[in-house]
C-alpha cells in the first residue's frame, strides 16, 4: 500500500510538470524553470507617473528586474491588483519585457 501511494505521488508531480509545460503562468509548479524576462514597468496613477518606489510599493515588484518566471505571472499581479484594490485608480500600466534574449514585447493595462 505505501509503495503504491508513493508511485501514485510521483506521477502526479510528473502530471504537474507536464502541464505546466504548456500554460502561461506558473504560480505552483515544481517544473524546471527555464525562464529570464527582464522587464520594465511604466505606471501612471490619475496622471502622475509612479516612482520605482511607488511601483514596487504598488505591486510588490521592482520597476525594472529579471524575473525568473513567465512574464504571464507579472500580468497576472498588475490585473488582480488593478481589478481590485487599485480599481478606482484610473491606472495605466505598460509592461516593456523581454524573455530569454527574444524580441521586445509590451503589455498594456488596461487593455486597449
């Protein structure tokens, strides 16, 4: 019996990690991490352009970084904050990143 529940738990976590393979964000996966994005984040809040320190303040993320994640992760941050505590704001986020020496990408919030 504790043989098959320790294989049952290791095909489970071999499951995890092939889905995590193919989904944008991973939020709990122990799926080898490939990823490198370096990012910039531009925020302006009621017209007033966010300091770094305000940004980081705002979404618990540095202005500018190389996140070890998928830059879904980061949209996934700014979208609950902007749909919750910060939708009354009137903010505008521009997400300028670019993962594991690709091409520059951008994001918008909110979405145009």
């Amino acid at each position: 019996m504790k043989q098959a529940v320790g294989i049952l738990f290791l095909l489970l976590q071999v499951a995890n990690m092939a889905h995590a393979r193919f989904v944008p964000a991973r939020w709990i996966c122990w799926a080898p991490n490939d990823y490198a994005t370096w990012y910039r984040l531009e925020v302006r809040v009621n017209g007033h352009a966010l300091s770094a320190s305000e940004i980081e303040d705002r979404y618990q993320l540095p202005g500018e970084y190389v996140y070890q994640n998928p830059p879904q992760n980061i949209q996934d941050v700014i979208r609950q904050y902007e749909q919750t505590y910060g939708s009354k704001d009137h903010a505008e986020v521009n997400l300028l990143y670019r993962e594991a020496g690709g091409p520059p990408q951008q994001w918008q919030w909110p979405p145009h």
